[in-house]
C-alpha cells in the first residue's frame, strides 16, 4: 500500500506548470476549497511536489497549516491522503513553525466516534513523532487506544507507540511495562502479541530500560516457543542489541545456540540472518569461539540451503579484524588444521555454486589478510578453487552462475594484489578460458584482466596475442552483448599495449567496428583509447563519428575530444634529451588545444554548463604555455648573455642575482606563473566536491608539478636557502593505485634528488619540460550538488538596495537547502555547510567621520548542520559608515574528512545605510550656527535604552 501511494504521489504532479511559491500554494488552497472531493484530493497529493521544488518554512508552514485544516474538516479518505503526505514529506515536518496550531488542528479529530478517524488521527500523530516526542496529550492518546475494541485502532496505536518510542525516552519508559502486560495477557491475541512485540526494539534509550526490555524478551522466548513468536522474539532481541550495543557478545551466543540446537529450519535462517546483520556492524565483537562454534555448526549441517547461509557470514567475518583474531588467539598449530580452513577447502568444490564461492572468498581472504604467515598451501588452495569455479560459471550464461563469476574474479583480482607470485597462473587461466566461455563471461573475464594488467603491468605484454585473436574471432552480430565484448575487449588490448599500439592491432580494431559495431560502441572504445594514453587511435575514432551524430552540441564534443586527443599525440613526441623540438611540439598541441576549446564551449548547454571540463582544458592551455615560456627563457641565457657590467650593476644594487642579467626576472616571472596555476588547480580541486577520487587525483598530480617546478626554480635559481622540499618529499610514500600516478611520482622524485644535488647552478629546467605532459582524460563521474541559498531581508527588485540606519545593525537570514544529484554521498558525505559573509562599501555619501576600521568592514563566517538538507543561520552586520554597501553570501561544503569544498553559490545584495534622523537634525542646526537645546544635548543614542 505503502509503494503504491508513493508512485500515485510521485506522479501527481506530472504536467504541472512552472509557478511561483506563492502562486503554486495559492493554486493548490483553491484546489482545497473546491466543494469537488475529487479536485480537493488533487490538490493534497501535489504538495509533495511543492515541498520539494520550494523547500522553505515558511512556505511549508502555511502549506501544512492548510493541510491540517482539511485533515479535521474533511472526511476520511481525505484525511488519508494528509496521512500518506505527511509521511513522504517527513524531512520537511521540522521546518513548521507554528507546531502548536499544527498539532492543535489535527488532534481534534481524536475525539471523533468514528474509530477509523481515531486510527488515522493516531497514525498521523505517529508520522510527526520527530517534531512532537514530548506531548503528554498525544502519549495519553496512545496508551488510551491500545485498550481500544477496534482491531484498526490498536493497530494505528502500535504504529504511533513505535515511533514514539524511537524518540522519547519518557515515553519508551512508560510504555514499557503497559506493552509487556499485553504482551503477556491472555486476552490478547496471538497477533497483536506479534505486533506488539517489535516496539521492544526501540528501548535502548538507557542501561536500565534496556536490560528490562532484554529480561521480558528472554521470558517471552522460553514461554512462547511456537515459530512465529520465536522468529519475532529473536529479530527483535537482535535490533535492540544491535542499538543498545552492550549485549551484542551475549545476543551472538544466544543465536549461535538457536542455530546449534533447534530443529526449526525457519528459527535458523532467522539466526542466520541476524548473525550475518551483526558481523556486518560489529565485527569486532565476535570471539574465536563464536567463530568455531559457526563453524562447527556450517559443517555438520546436511542442508546446503542453510550451510549457504553459515558461509556467508563467515566470509563476511573473514573480510574484517575478526578473521585476525581468530588466528591470532589460537594455539601454534598449522593453518590447514583450523576447522574455517577445512570448511573452507571442503567447500571449494561443492556442487552449489553458492557454497563454492564463499569457500573461496574464505580462503583468499585469509590469504589476503594473514600476509605473515606461510600460507603457500592455502594459497594454492586458492587458485585452484578459482580456477574451478571460473570454469564452471564461465559456460553459463544465467543469473546465478554470473553472480557467482563476479565473486570468483572479484577474488582474483585480490588474490593477485596481495600475493604477485600467483599472477602468472592466474592470468594463464583466465586467457585459456576466454575462448570457451559465453559472451557474457567474456564481458566480466575482461574487466578481470584489465584490473590486473594495471595493478601489474608487466603482466600485460603476455596477453596482447591471446586477445588479438579473440578480437577476430568475434561474431559479426550486432547484439548488446556482442558490443559490450568489443569494448570490454578493446579497453584490455589498450592497457596490453602500454601506449604503443602498432598499425596490425590499429587495422584488426578498425576493421571490426565496421564490421559489427554501432557509433556507441566506437565512441566508447575512443574515451578508453584516449584514458590508456593511446591518442592517435582515439583521434581517428573520433573523426569517423563526427558525421554519426544528429545533434550540433553532440558534433561540437566530439570535435572537442578530436582536438584533445591530437594534442596529447603532439606531446608524445617530446624526448628527454632533444630539447630542440620542444617548442614545435607544444606550439601543435596549443593550436589544437585552443581549437577544441572553442568546439567544448559550443558543446555546453544551460542544463550541462561542462565547467569542470572547461576549466580543466583552459589549465592545461596556461600549463602549456607556462612550459613554453620556461624553455624561452632557458633558451634566452645562449642568446642574450648578460652584459659585461652585470656584476657592477648586482655590487650596486646590492642584488647578486642581476649578475645572470635580465634571465632572473624572467625565471621569477615563470616561478610566479606556475604558483598561480598550482592555485587555479587547486581552486578546481575544491569546486569539484562530486569528482570521483581518481578524477581528484589526477588534478592533485598536476598541482603538485607545477609547485615542483616552481620550487625549482626557486631552490636553483632565485633564493636556494628559502627553498623547502619537506612537502614534495612525503608524496612518494603516498599509497599509488595506477600506473600514471607511479610514473609522475618517479619523475617527481628524481627532480628533486636532481634538484638537491645540483646548488646555485642553473636548472636543466626544459628536462622537466617532458615529464610535466601526461592523459588529460579523467573519468568525469560527476553529479550535481549545489546550495540554493535564500536571504532575508530581501529587496523585490534584485538592483534596489535595502534601507538601513547607521546606528542599527542589520540582521540577515540566511536559509538554504542543499540539492543532490541521482546518488548522494557517492563519493563523500556533506557534515556541515560553511558561509561567509562580507561586505564592501561601494559608494559613499555624507561627511567623512573618523570611524574605527572595525566598523568600517564586516567579514564573518559560520558553519552550520543540515539536518534532512535544510540549513538556516542568522548574522548581524553593522554599517556604521553612510553609503551603498554591497554584501556577498558565499555557501561551501565541509565533508566527514574536515576537507572544505566550494561548491558555491555566491548570492550577492545591497544595503544602503542612511543617516538617523536625531544625528542628522543635529548636524544641520550645527551647519546653521544654532546650539542644540538642552532637551536634544542630553538624548543620545544610548539614552534611549
């Protein structure tokens, strides 16, 4: 019932016309007063939609007082249609502001005869828990109905008790023992006793109400043996412990005896269930006998349905510190001996598939986990069970065995992490099989091999051949799978190939997009070309889509990503030791570059502004050009030598540096263009709070060269005692994940062992030239967050300044609402929101007074808490001095790491601040020679107070 009215709620405001706040509510209040009950029900299910598009109090006040009026004039199914509003509009109950008024109109309705408006009444008052935790009335309700002789009553009862149990301690602590008399009454159901029972979860609130809760529960477990009750009982045991988290030890060993000594199928996959809920949250209390005692248990079972179940608890114990403490806490015996290992081994090749791949997840993460110890048993073990299960999954194509498969290469490609010694037969198995297997096991073995060959790419050379000719042995069909095998396929021949495709894998690829592919396809098969650095391939792919396309802004990106790729190309050409060409090179790649700028401006829309990529290709323009100007000026010292009297014209000064001559500004001018752009780069960095980290990465990477550069320059040129290298010498101990970032850590490190070697000398500084070019091509997995921010007060035309005396303060408002994208938090959580506010005095009038400089600027900052994405905040801003003075509100993320974010946005508005009327009577009697009267001399400002 529950989803159905979502989507029925989710859909009613379909075709809806773009109104204002104002207008949109006044639109839906006439909908409200219509006498049609259709029309008023229309109008209560498109209020969700008003929340979410104006998601302010004010507007939400108004809009639920109005809601709450229909709710005690209306008839049942309207009420209803309140109730399940309320409900999907539950993040927004807090922004009410008259919660008294609120609760006042819908609590009347309690009092009606009519049972099924009382069951409503109390379901809603249920739904509002989190604003109203503490009303006495609404928990005298509550208790009232639960003695109610209407079966929809007591259920809206148990429905409100719960909530409110979750919120209030008071409540939680006196309902306690009303439950439990019910609970244990023989009046009452057996059902109602299973709904009753789930409320015991929510009593965790303290120690003493906890361990009563866990006493009756365990009373109710020896009383009540039937199926039901115990497999309610249990769950419930578990979820207060669960929250409570002191009796966790003890609830773990209750359900490992259910699970040893019940005969019940369903009571053990219910303890199944809780245990494995338990080892996802705290692993860390489980002990080595609860390990053994599972253990024990998984391999004396004869069902494989429910030794499934044991097994994946185990693997998911076997992937966090418990699996540590199992082996560390044991006497000194050999590996194979433990009884996880042998049910693990036993396991490895069972006829389920299920069973199997947890026997190896098991074993390969114990071999991942206990690196200390000589595992070489264990560890072929391992691989062989891999190996079994690969090709067993690999031949079929269904659901179960496809599942199975992830798992299997999952571990592989961990096994091969940990332990390189078993890479080469590893990837032997995976090449073998690749011909055999079905198309959709092909797709996955793929992925599987291309992590490996970047996490080790000495590995890839090997494989280039076996995949060349699977590449011509696929089909000519034109299916999903097909095309998906081409890519898959395409991206491990590019990862194989380390940059340096030859022109026979250039024709076998060309020739089998023309064959069996769609423009999707080649398209996808271009970005993967241009990720591995393989530009001239991704150009020519890019060229033959152009004319694929039936959109100019599709056209003017892939123009864009041509151009992009012919530059990278031009920058391959660079070599270390011909510095010649140097520029040339750079020159070819800043036309194009400057070209595909122009086209990936064309390509953006209102709806996809592309600023990251806009702003990533201008930093990649400027670096270029940096790079140029350093070669110049490196170039200039053969060609303009400094003049004969430099060392005269240095003694003079007092400036040893003028005896290189005009060479020393202009490699401080190259010092200072490079820390600029280290800044740009990182102001990118903080803009893009939705980035994935390896997109993040890649713009730290090229922050940190430009400051290695610059820091070189000054350590050989300019001011060698000033220079520090503490901050770029503890990048290389920083954990590496691919093998673009190794390379620039290599070359960062041996510019500055070269750097501290060579002392007031002249840098070699065009050999750091052909190290600073490397993939531009990010990933770009972005979404889209933002702050809408709203100020009050606010001026109803954006240009008209806001009136404010000079001896008053002003007091701004500041609400805001943060907006996600599709997934929040994919890759970071937002903890709080930071605004600054500042203001600027434009224009001034009057007089100029001696005012102290506090009072002249106003500069404050806040951070405030979201709570269910709303944030609200108020500043008090002084504007002492007469004039039009202009304020800018700047909002910035702060994630769960402290790392500062601006997302923005940056509102801005004016104040005008106008002269009192008491300051200005008395300046113009004193402009007139008139002494002020004796009534005006003694009232002041603060006089008044």
């Amino acid at each position: 019932m529950a989803a159905s009215a979502k989507s029925f709620l989710a859909d009613a405001g379909y075709g809806e016309q773009e109104l204002d706040a104002n207008s949109a509510l006044m639109e839906l209040d006439k909908g409200l007063r219509s006498g049609k009950l259709g029309e008023q029900c229309e109008a209560v299910v498109r209020f969700p939609r008003l929340f979410q598009k104006y998601p302010f109090p004010i507007l939400i006040n108004s809009a639920f007082l109005k809601l709450a009026d229909v709710f005690r004039v209306g008839n049942n199914f309207l009420r209803l249609c309140v109730l399940k509003v309320t409900q999907q509009s539950e993040k927004h109950l807090e922004k009410i502001l008259n919660v008294d008024e609120f609760v006042k109109r819908v609590f009347s309705v309690i009092h009606s005869n009519d049972p099924v408006a009382r069951a409503i009444t109390l379901r809603m008052l249920g739904s509002m828990a989190s604003i109203i935790p503490e009303r006495k009335n609404a928990h005298h309700s509550i208790r009232q109905s639960l003695d109610s002789h209407d079966n929809v009553e007591v259920e809206a009862a148990i429905f409100a008790a719960a909530n409110f149990s979750a919120q209030s301690k008071d409540f939680a602590a006196g309902i306690c023992n009303k439950i439990s008399e019910m609970i244990q009454g023989l009046a009452t159901p057996v059902d109602l006793k299973l709904k009753l029972i789930p409320i015991l979860q929510h009593m965790h609130h303290d120690a003493s109400l906890a361990s009563s809760s866990r006493q009756l529960l365990q009373q109710l477990v020896t009383s009540y043996p039937s199926t039901k009750m115990v497999i309610v009982t249990l769950h419930t045991f578990t979820l207060l412990a669960a929250s409570s988290l002191v009796d966790i030890p003890k609830q773990i060993q209750l359900l490992l005896q259910y699970l040893k000594n019940d005969p019940r199928k369903a009571v053990k996959r219910l303890a199944i269930q809780d245990l494995k809920l338990l080892a996802n949250k705290t692993p860390h209390t489980w002990s080595r006998e609860n390990i053994q005692a599972l253990c024990e248990s998984a391999l004396h079972t004869p069902y494989d349905s429910l030794k499934l179940g044991m097994l994946s608890v185990l693997s998911t114990l076997s992937g966090t510190i418990a699996i540590k403490q199992y082996f560390s806490s044991a006497p000194a015996t050999t590996v194979r001996s433990f009884d996880l290992v042998k049910l693990a081994q036993e396991c490895c090749y069972h006829n389920n598939r299920g069973i199997a791949a947890h026997g190896v997840r098991i074993l390969t993460n114990i071999s991942a986990s206990c690196q200390e110890k000589d595992l070489l048993p264990l560890e072929q073990d391992a691989v062989f069970g891999l190996e079994a299960l690969l090709v067993l999954c690999s031949q079929d194509d269904s659901p179960g065995a496809q599942a199975t498969l992830k798992i299997t290469l999952t571990c592989m490609v961990k096994l091969v992490k940990c332990r390189p010694h078993l890479s080469q037969s590893v990837v032997e198995s995976l090449l073998t099989q690749l011909h055999s297997a079905q198309d959709t096991a092909r797709i996955l073995m793929c992925h599987c091999l291309a992590a490996i060959a970047m996490q080790l790419p000495v590995l890839a050379d090997g494989m280039l051949g076996d995949l060349m000719d699977l590449y011509k042995l696929i089909g000519r069909s034109a299916t999903d799978k097909k095309q998906e095998l081409l890519v898959s396929l395409a991206t491990v021949i590019f990862v194989s190939s380390q940059k340096a495709l030859s022109s026979e894998v250039k024709t076998v690829i060309k020739q089998q997009l023309e064959n069996a592919s769609n423009g999707w396809t080649a398209y996808r098969i271009a970005r993967q070309a241009s990720r591995m650095g393989n530009h001239d391939m991704a150009r020519e792919l890019y060229q033959s889509l152009l004319t694929q396309v039936a959109s100019e802004h599709f056209y003017f990106w892939l123009n864009s990503l041509k151009e992009f790729s012919h530059a990278e190309q031009c920058l391959t050409g660079l070599q270390e030791d011909n510095y010649s060409s140097a520029l040339s090179c750079i020159a070819e790649a800043l036309k194009s570059y400057h070209k595909g700028i122009a086209s990936l401006t064309a390509a953006s829309t209102p709806l996809n502004p592309l600023s990251f990529q806009c702003g990533f290709v201008k930093l990649r323009i400027d670096l270029l050009q940096a790079f140029s100007q350093l070669i110049c000026t490196c170039n200039s010292l053969k060609t303009s030598p400094p003049p004969a009297i430099a060392t005269t014209i240095a003694m003079t000064s007092g400036n040893d540096l003028q005896r290189c001559g005009r060479i020393s500004n202009q490699m401080k001018h190259s010092m200072e263009e490079f820390r600029n752009l280290a800044t740009r780069y990182g102001d990118l960095y903080q803009s893009s709070f939705d980035a994935d980290s390896a997109t993040l990465r890649n713009v730290e990477l090229q922050q940190q060269s430009c400051l290695l550069i610059s820091h070189a320059i000054e350590a050989l040129i300019l001011d060698p005692e000033s220079a520090s290298f503490q901050e770029y010498s503890s990048n290389g101990t920083a954990h590496v994940e691919s093998e673009y970032e190794r390379r620039m850590m290599s070359v960062f490190n041996h510019v500055l062992e070269e750097v501290e070697s060579l002392n007031r000398k002249y840098a070699p500084v065009s050999y750091l030239v052909s190290n600073g070019f490397k993939c531009i091509f990010c990933r770009q997995r972005f979404q889209k967050l933002s702050n809408s921010l709203a100020l009050s007060p606010s001026p109803r035309n954006p240009a008209e300044p806001i009136a404010v005396q000079n001896n008053q303060q002003l007091a701004l408002k500041v609400e805001g609402v943060v907006q996600h994208g599709s997934k929040p938090g994919l890759f970071r959580k937002i903890q709080s929101v930071c605004l600054n506010v500042s203001s600027v005095l434009q224009s001034k009038s009057g007089q100029d007074y001696k005012i102290p400089i506090d009072n002249m600027t106003n500069e404050m900052e806040q951070r405030v808490e979201p709570h269910n994405d709303y944030f609200s905040t108020q500043f008090l801003l002084n504007f002492v001095i007469l004039g039009t003075h202009n304020i800018t509100v700047e909002s910035s993320v702060i994630d769960s790491n402290g790392i500062v974010w601006k997302t923005g946005p940056k509102t801005t508005i004016f104040v005008k601040s106008l002269e009192d009327p008491y300051s200005q009577q008395v300046r113009l009697q004193q402009q007139q020679g008139q002494p002020p009267s004796q009534q005006q001399q003694q009232r002041t400002a603060y006089s008044r107070f």
